[in-house]
C-alpha cells in the first residue's frame, strides 16, 4: 500500500561542519543552495529548509564565530513567514571557517541542536558534511587543549538544554538512536572529505549514524565547491527517486560506503561497547593507560581495530546506477513533471518563475538537473505559452555569458537539442495542399553510400568522412549558423548531396510514395517562396534528424551553400531565398557574417549563379546577382584584405641582383694611379685626388710594411681579382678587393666608411648592379654600361626568398594596401568584423584597396626587385585560392601558417621558427620557488641566449632574476633554485649529490628570505604577547563585556602570530591520512603519524602515505635514500607541540603517542 503523499511531510536540514579545514564546503553552499530551494519548490518534496553550522569549543565564547549558528526555517508555502529565501542564501554566503583547534569537533553538540529544531510530524533530511570524527571516547585528545571533556560538560550540565535531550547526545550510540526512534526523526546523509572518509577508524562513526538513521555515507573523491554542489543535488534528486535519463550516468567524484553486515548492529549500548567494533571504533582499552611514568602504546590495537572495521566495509565509485540501487528513497515516487506543467496552471507558473531564475543565476546546472531538463523541454513544447520565447532568448543570451569555451560550447549544444521542431515540421508539410507538394527533396532511407570495407571500420565519430549523415547530432547540423569553417561546409555539403530530387509523382519511389511524410519526410520546393515563409531551407535538415530547423539566417547561409556546390535541382529554392535576402548580408549588426569563411561562400555563390544565368543565355549586368554591387565589392576587398593578412609572411620569390662576395673576376677597366704607377680598377679610383688610388690616400696602415705589401698585391692589368659588394643596403656598390685576405668583416666601401655621401656608381643594364666608376672616368665606360660579371657570362639575376611582410618593412605598404586619410589607423590587426565595424563599410570601401596599381620599384635590401608583376601575380594567386603556406614547427613539426611561428632566440644566423606552444613550453620552464633548468635559457637549437625580448616575453620572469649570470657559471658545478621571496638564483645542492635529476622544489625560499621572514614573525609575536598582555590588564580591571571580547580578540592574534612563527622555524605539511598540520624538526623523511585515529607511515619528501614495509624502498628509490640521519623521522603538530629539549629524555624517536 502506498503511502499518502499528502501525509508524508519532510524538511530538509544541512548541517555542516564550519571548522578552518571546510572552506571548500561552505563554498560549495553558494553553489547548491539556490538550486535545492529551486528543486524543493518544483517537487515540493520539503516544507522547510535551514541551515545549521556547528565549530568546536574553542569558539563557545566567540561572538564572531560562535560555536553553533542557525539560518532559521525557510518555508516557500508559507506567505505569512518574515524569514524569506534571499535571508537563508545570505547566511549560506556569510558562513565563515573559523576554530577547530583540536582534531575531532563539535558534531554531537551540532545534531543535539538540530535534534532541537526538528519537529515530530515531520522526518528531517540531514545533510551532514564534514572531515573530522565526533568528540567520542576513543577518538579524544584527553591532553592539555582537548575539547572532549568540555562538550561533555556542556551537554549534561542542564537538564533542559537542547530541549531536555542534550544529555542524549553526549554518547554517540545513543544520540544516533533518539534520531533514528525518538519522537523527532531524521535520516542523515553523511558528505565527508576524501581522506577522512577513506579511513575507517574515522568515517565510521558517520557510517553507523547514517545507517542508524536510514540514510548513507559517502566520501568525496573532489575537494572542488562546485563538485560538492554536484554531488549534493545529485544525492537529493536520487532520493527523490529522480532518474537521470541513460546517457547521463557519468561518474560523480564520490565514493558510497556501506556495511557488509549488520549482524548486532542495533544492540550496541553505548560507544564504549565492544560489540560496535565492527561498525565503529568503540573499544580500546589500552587509552590513558600509565606504566613508568609512560602512556601505554596502543599502536597495535588501533591497527586491529582498523582491520576488523575494513573487514565489514565495503565501497563503490558512485553514478547514477548506484545511487538508484543502494541509495534510500522517498516513500513516495517522484511526480512526472512533465505532465503536471501540462495540467496544472498554478504549477506551471512556478516553473517559469523559476527556470526564469535558474537561467538568470546557473544556466549550466539546467544541463547536469533532470528536474530543470525535463520542465525545461515541457516549456519549450509549450508553444502556445507567451514566456517561452523570452526564456529560450534568456537562455542562448546567457550561455553567450559563460566565460569557458568548452561550457559555452556544451550549453549552446544542449540548448538547440533541449527543444525539436517536429510536430511544427509536421504541421507545416501537412499544410502543403496536395497539387504543390512535387517536387520535392527527401532522404531515402534504402541508400547506402558507404563502402563495404567503410562500414567494416570502427565507428568514429571524429572521423566525418566515413560517417552517415544520420549520424550527425543536432548541433552539428546547427554549426553552419555560427560558422563557416571548411569541416562545417564539408559536412553540410555531404547532406545535401545525399538528398534525392522527385521532380513529379512518376519519379517518387514507389516505397517513398507509400510512406508518410512522418516516416520519410518529403520537403516540397515550393516551400521556398515569401508566401511561406522560406521554410524551404529552414525545414531541409529535418530530411536528416527530425524535428530540426534552422532560423532565417543560418538558412540563407546553407542555400548559398546549396547554390556554391551546384545542386542543380536547388538552384531555383537558394536563387529566389538569396535574392530576397541580398539586401540584408551588410549588417555589422551580425557578427557571424563577417568572416572569410562566410563572405567566401557567399561570393562563390554568386559567381555559380552568374554562371548559371550565363549558361542559360539570361543576359546579366553587376546588377543582378545574389549579392548587391557594393556588397559584391565590399566583400571581396574584404576577403582580400583578410587574405593579405594571412599571406604576409607567405615565401615569395624575388628575382635581384647577385652578391660578390671576393668573387673572382676579371679587373675590368684599369686606370695607371699617378703616385704608385700600378694598373688599378677604376672602381678604387679615387675622386678629385690627382688619379691616385685608394690605396695610395689610405692613412690607416700600421706600418710603412703593411703598406708596401698591400700595394705591391695583386699588380695585373687583364687577370681575375677579388669583387665584393658593400653591405650597407642603400648603396650596394660592387668593387675590387685588392687584398681580399685583410677583409675579416663584411665588406663596405670607402665612401660609406668615411660617409662621404653617396658613392658614384653606374648600373649594369642586365643585372641592374651597380659598380662604382668615379666621374672623371666616365668617359671611357661603355654604353650601355655592363657590368665584369656580365660580360664574363656569370648568373647575376639570382632568386631570393622574401616575403610581403620583409618587402613592406623596406618599401612601406603602398604597394600592397592603399590605406587614404589612415583609414586603417593600424593595417592587418584584428578581425574583419573589428575592422568593419570601427570604421564603417562605406569608408573601407571608399578609402581601402587591396593590390592596388603601382608604378614605384620595390627592393629588397636595397637591390631593385626584377620580377615585381610574377611577384604580385604570386601572391594574388594565394589570396584568389584564399588559403595561406604552412611550415612545420622546427621543435614539434606541426604544421602552422607562417605568420603563427616565430624566430627561436631572435639571434642573427638561427633560422629556426617555431609556434608559441612551444615558445611558451621552452623558455617558460623555469618559474619563482623552483629549480632552475639552465638548458631552458638557451636556444635549443643554436644553443645561444635568445633575444632579451624573447625570454622577457616566455620566460616567467627569469630574465629578471638576481645572480642568474652567477647560477650559469656555476652550473656545472651547483644546482640553482629561483628563490620565490627575493627573486634571486641561490645555490640549492652540488650536482655530484643530486644522484641523478633532482626532486621537483615548490616554494624554495633561500636561507636568507627565511631568517628574515622568520625574525619579523618573531616580531610579529612579541608584539601580539605584548598587546594581549595588555588586553588581559585592562580587562581584569575593567570587567566589562567589551573589554573581555578585546582580550579574547588579542589573544587569538597572539595564537595567530604564534602558530605564523612555528611554521616559518619548522616546515608545515599535512599528514595524507588525516590532515593534520604536521612540522619536522629532524631525522630522516619516514614519519609516522602519532595521531591515535590515523598512525600512517608517510614519506616527508613528497608528502605520501606507505606502508611501513614499503616506505623505506619508496625512500630508497625515489629519493635516493637522503637525509637518513636514523631510522625515523619526528614531527612536531600545530597543537600543543614539545620544545626541542623534551626529546632528550628518550633513546629513540618510536614513541609517538607517548610524547602526547
């Protein structure tokens, strides 16, 4: 017999643990608290909802953050409440993590509190989350600092606290029982943190309370808020009994425990009871036990304990399949929501008040929720309702809000598949009178276009071509709306060309003629046309996947589509839909439109239709097409630009003069110097000197030898001499080279050496060389002039590779971009629709042109460019097939366009280019608190330092660190470390004891940044000491509730700063078992955990927990056996640690539990 849903009353209650170590968990509040009230409203699966934080005594006084708060009840039924839903998500963001001083917390006191707020006509859902124990008698701190005897006092010191059942929870067994059968009843879900959860001696007493109470546990295996989120509303929906739909059950980041037997479980009397060993740690009776003046070590008894609670637990990963198994559910079945929006009005109101919410606030949890899924895609069936269409507007506009590509990609896709056209499709084929339904275009489902050895491949969904069409999900199909990218165009292209035509009812198929169009839908052409709303493409895709439908736009881009690829049977559907929206393409208004890929298609398609046009005899003018004129022109210069752009670093071949470089050649003319009366080329004539040659007015000899012998060398009138060519760009002047042998740099002529202004030169017809000849000897050089190397047959036109960009640097850009009045403030930066949309179409198109003609000579590096036209000829043919060079990544090989990969190191003589990935991967090796690589300040391929822009620019501030020069000199030698305080490179080992490559360093801090940190938090204390000492004299002679909570306010800065200086004196680090803030203060890394209720072994080096016969071969392997000073290690714990002399009493370091 079912239970009366109107008699099942439930309120949901979360009590969480507000300790320091649950700021993650109360994150995680801000995230699913909105979404529980939602889902409470729309299942109206709980009358009241509130939230209970509880701490530990050490905050009992605390007026900030007191040992319990309470939000209050928040009912959405009831309308005469001052205690609204904006007051409960207020205290959900106010809560704060303060306190928790010693291990366990105050969790009896939270459940007698919320005992007490409970009600008995309702059960109470209790989410409990947390990662520590309860203050149980096995799992105290009885020493100086623990909170155990204090909560014990505070439950039983009056009878009526807690509404006279505070008593009741100072034992575990028996609070868990006045939840489970008291007249007040809750069942309690336990949320506990990964490494708390996985430890039986811990969690288990979670475990047995949520067994006790109906309920169950789980630890989660993500510390992440919005993880936590997650997992809450999932675990509140499953035990609503709200399936999530097959294709949903994906993991969540959670682990569900449970019993392997119950045997006895409900005899347990107290938490001291030795039957409860096997569901909890209830028995050990070695606890506070003194011989000789020592604690009795209860090691091995906490390690049976452990072993017989591991025995009777079992665990499982947990999705959807396991949270409907084993997780407890509502009595009553979840309501189809659904029908209920159908049915009733009231209802249905609520609904879109909240999805107009959830929208507004966390668009994204309508995705991962069945409950918004399934109102969601009630709403937009809901066709006749007037806020649907503002919802699915609120919708797309808020996913164009989300920050993460991928999520934005994931919400877009959801969107579009959340809703289908197919009862609209269908009404509107329906509509279609009889005598217009042929012709028509449909899918026929009897043809197979794969190959037999295509189908015997795997199915791969990335790989398209071997695909069917009906494979392609809704959001593929809907991609051609937002981009026209080659592989959208490809797949859109492969539907279309799988559509059969019937032109009349003779050609349709006899077994298409006998389906409905239901079955097999048939899209009639004469569905493009105004009167119909040019349905025609809008409808088309729906032949593949039913029930999708394009908008206006995206259709129009997909009869272009039609029209580019040249179907003929759509010709006349795409011609009379795109001329009706010719005039509405110009619209900067609409991003989508203004990319090469777009404008592309769009100008193919109007050149297909002016052939066609033309093919058909119909005479055309510019007039007529597809596109208007001016759009026509606008388009295209736009392409064209945007192609320039790609291109400019495209290689091009350029045809320039030859270089000599101490080529041998004839001497050419000879002039006899007057002074010496050696034959000279007249190229080292000097001018206005009386005939005397170079060598001869030279005055920078080193001596009266040098001189003889450089103007004794090379004496010849006809013979082969030494041409070079001067190296400054704007002169290039070719001559003879005397005594090639003294010539160690690159070659310059004496009147660019001296800067004597311009040197006279004539330039060779054939090559356009150009020779120096002093005037005074012009007389007797030939006309034409040609040049030696010419007459002697030489190749001196040679090809060089350039590119746009190189030739614009020298030349400037009037050759490739007219640019009036600056129109472009900075050409080729930014994308079109940035272009068009700062300075207009009408001024682009009145002041911009791409290529435009140009009679000025272009030269690179300083020679005359020979073959300016095959040179612009070269690069229109890259712009006219609009595609760009790729060159391969010298360091990953992946191939990238030109402009995409970037000089190595910037220094002169390494060619080679690479991507940012690996620029980024190279020189960003190295960051602030880790080991230097010195290899990762070098180019890796000429192995030199790069450019100081370049490392500047990839390096994370390493060309910025203090003593690099000094690390680098000492590498052989030293292993540096960037020190992440001072931002200097300090010495970290020597490389003969690293033993190979070095364990990874987070956060080094050289000695230097630590005595200095560590003395102003030694001045930090003395001053809290001072303050709080202070505060403590006024305060006794001012009894006065203010002064009180000064002094307390004085005494935690003091622990504050106090714990601050500990730390700084001894490295702090978590036990992986527990958590706890742990310090070494010597030995070697193998610690062993003294915490009673954990005990692991773990490596101090990287922070993991082993066993103890295995951690001695981690050390040994991992970290080469260093810092083994003894056999163990010692730590010191943030709370109530020894001062170094205490250890001196002892012979060796095993007695953990005995210095607590």
């Amino acid at each position: 017999m079912e239970t009366d849903p109107s008699t099942e009353v439930y309120d949901l209650l979360l009590l969480v643990d507000a300790t320091s170590s649950m700021s993650n968990y109360l994150d995680s509040l801000r995230i699913s608290f909105p979404k529980i009230i939602s889902i409470s409203k729309l299942t109206n699966s709980f009358s009241r909802i509130g939230l209970l934080a509880y701490r530990d005594y050490s905050e009992l006084r605390d007026q900030e953050y007191p040992l319990l708060e309470w939000s209050g009840w928040y009912s959405h039924d009831d309308e005469n409440s001052n205690f609204t839903v904006s007051r409960l998500l207020a205290k959900a963001r106010n809560l704060k993590p303060s306190g928790g001083a010693d291990f366990p917390e105050a969790t009896k006191t939270g459940l007698a509190r919320a005992h007490a707020l409970m009600r008995e006509e309702a059960t109470t859902i209790v989410l409990l989350y947390t990662d520590a124990p309860p203050h149980c008698w096995t799992v105290a701190e009885c020493g100086h600092g623990s909170h155990y005897p204090r909560e014990q006092r505070y439950l039983k010191r009056e009878p009526d606290i807690f509404g006279g059942f505070g008593s009741h929870f100072a034992d575990w067994v028996e609070g868990c029982k006045q939840l489970s059968s008291g007249t007040r009843k809750a069942q309690v879900f336990c949320i506990l943190e990964e490494n708390f959860g996985q430890n039986a001696l811990m969690s288990g007493f979670y475990l047995y309370l949520s067994t006790i109470t109906r309920g169950a546990s789980i630890y989660l295996t993500d510390a992440a808020p919005q993880s936590i989120a997650h997992v809450t509303v999932d675990v509140l929906l499953a035990w609503m009994g709200v399936e999530k739909p097959e294709s949903a059950n994906a993991k969540l980041p959670a682990t569900y425990m449970r019993y392997k037997l119950g045997t006895d479980i409900k005899k347990i009397k107290d938490e001291r009871d030795p039957i409860a060993g096997a569901f909890f740690w209830s028995h050990d009776p070695t606890i506070n036990v003194v011989r000789d003046d020592r604690r009795v070590d209860n090691s091995q008894w906490r390690k049976n304990a452990q072993k017989q609670l591991e025995e009777n637990l079992t665990t499982k990963p947990i999705d959807s399949e396991v949270l409907k198994k084993f997780l407890p559910k509502k009595k009553t079945k979840a309501m189809d929501f659904a029908q209920q929006y159908l049915l009733d009005p009231t209802y249905k109101e609520i609904v879109i008040e909240e999805l107009t919410i959830i929208i507004e606030t966390d668009v994204t949890s309508i995705a991962l929720n069945p409950v918004f899924g399934s109102l969601w895609r009630a709403v937009c069936n809901d066709r006749d309702h007037p806020a649907r269409g503002y919802l699915i507007a609120a919708f797309s506009a808020s996913i164009d809000e989300i920050g993460p590509v991928e999520e934005k990609t994931r919400m877009r896709g959801w969107l579009e598949e959340s809703y289908d056209y197919a009862a609209d499709i269908l009404d509107a084929l329906e509509a279609v009178p009889e005598d217009q339904r042929l012709p028509c275009v449909f899918l026929d489902p009897t043809i197979e276009f794969r190959s037999v050895s295509e189908k015997a491949e795997k199915f791969d969904e990335e790989n398209e071509d071997h695909r069917q069409i009906t494979a392609f999900r809704r959001d593929e199909l809907l991609d051609i709306g937002r981009s026209c990218d080659g592989h959208i165009l490809r797949r859109l292209g492969k539907v279309l060309t799988r559509l059969t035509y019937a032109e009349s009812l003779d050609t349709l198929p006899a077994h298409i003629a006998a389906s409905t169009i239901a079955d097999v839908p048939r899209i009639p052409l004469s569905l493009a046309s105004q009167e119909q709303g040019w349905k025609f493409f809008k409808i088309l895709l729906h032949t593949v996947l039913p029930g999708t439908m394009l908008s206006t736009r995206p259709a129009m881009v997909l009869a272009a589509l039609a029209m580019r690829i040249g179907i003929k049977p759509l010709f006349e559907p795409a011609s009379s839909a795109l001329m009706f929206w010719r005039d509405k393409w110009n619209n900067t208004g609409v991003p989508e439109n203004w990319n090469v890929g777009c404008l592309g298609l769009l100008l193919d398609a109007d050149d297909e239709y002016q052939k066609e046009m033309s093919n058909r005899g119909t005479t055309t003018d510019d007039s007529v097409g597809i596109l208007l004129p001016t759009d026509r022109e606008l388009f295209s210069q736009l392409v064209a630009y945007k192609l320039v752009e790609a291109n400019l670093s495209t290689t091009l071949v350029a045809d320039v003069s030859w270089t000599p470089e101490k080529t041998q050649l004839p001497v050419g003319h000879v002039v006899t110097c007057t002074r010496c009366k050696h034959p000279r080329s007249v190229t080292v004539m000097a001018e206005k000197s009386g005939g005397q040659c170079g060598l001869c007015i030279a005055r920078d000899w080193k001596d009266a030898a040098h001189k003889k012998r450089a103007l004794e060398t090379n004496i010849t009138e006809d013979g082969n001499l030494s041409w070079v060519e001067c190296s400054v760009p704007t002169c290039r002047a070719q001559y003879v080279c005397y005594n090639p042998e003294d010539l160690n740099v690159r070659a310059k002529c004496h009147y660019c050496r001296r800067n004597q202004g311009v040197a006279p030169t004539l330039e060779c017809e054939r090559c356009l060389s150009r020779v120096i000849w002093p005037r005074e000897w012009r007389a007797a050089a030939a006309t034409p002039f040609h040049c030696v190397a010419c007459l002697d047959g030489r190749k001196t036109v040679v090809e060089a590779d350039t590119t746009a960009q190189q030739i614009c640097q020298e030349n400037g850009l009037e050759w490739l971009l007219r640019n009036e009045k600056e129109t472009l403030k900075q050409p080729f930066q930014g994308s079109i629709f940035r272009t068009i949309s700062t300075i207009g179409p009408k001024a682009f198109l009145a002041n911009v042109r791409v290529l435009p003609t140009y009679e000025g000579s272009l030269t690179l590096r300083g020679k005359p460019i020979q073959n300016k036209a095959a040179l612009r000829s070269d690069l229109e043919s890259w712009i006219y097939r609009r595609s760009a060079e790729k060159t391969p990544c010298s360091l990953c090989f992946s191939e990238f366009p030109n402009a995409r990969l970037l000089p190595a190191c910037r220094r002169r003589g390494c060619h080679q280019r690479i991507c940012q990935n690996c620029l980024h991967g190279w020189y960003g090796q190295n960051h602030a608190g880790s080991i230097i690589n010195p290899a990762a300040l070098f180019c890796p391929f000429c192995r030199r330092p790069p450019a100081t822009r370049t490392l500047a620019a990839y390096g994370k501030g390493i060309h910025a660190v203090g003593g690099l020069m000094a690390a680098l000199n000492e590498k052989g030698q030293w292993i540096h470390a960037w020190c992440g305080s001072c931002s200097k490179a300090c010495r970290l080992m020597e490389r003969e004891c690293a033993r190979g490559a070095p364990e990874p360093v987070e956060r080094f801090t050289c000695d230097d940044c630590k005595t200095h940190a560590l003395e102003q938090a030694r001045i930090a204390e003395e001053e809290a000491r001072r303050a709080a000492e202070r505060a403590a004299r006024i305060a006794a002679r001012h009894d006065a509730a203010e002064q009180r909570q000064r002094r307390l306010e004085a005494e935690r800065e003091l622990s504050i700063a106090a714990r601050a200086r500990a730390e700084l004196e001894y490295p702090v680090k978590k036990c992986p078992g527990c958590g706890v803030r742990s310090q070494k203060i010597y030995g070697c890394d193998h610690v062993r955990c003294p915490i009673k209720t954990c005990g692991v072994h773990w490596c101090w080096g990287c922070g993991k927990a082993f066993t103890q016969r295995v951690i001695f071969e981690h050390m040994s392997d991992e970290h080469g056996g260093y810092n083994a000073e003894g056999a163990w290690g010692n730590v010191r714990y943030g709370f109530g640690a020894l001062e170094d002399d205490e250890y001196d009493n002892y012979d060796d370091h095993d007695h953990y539990d005995e210095d607590y």
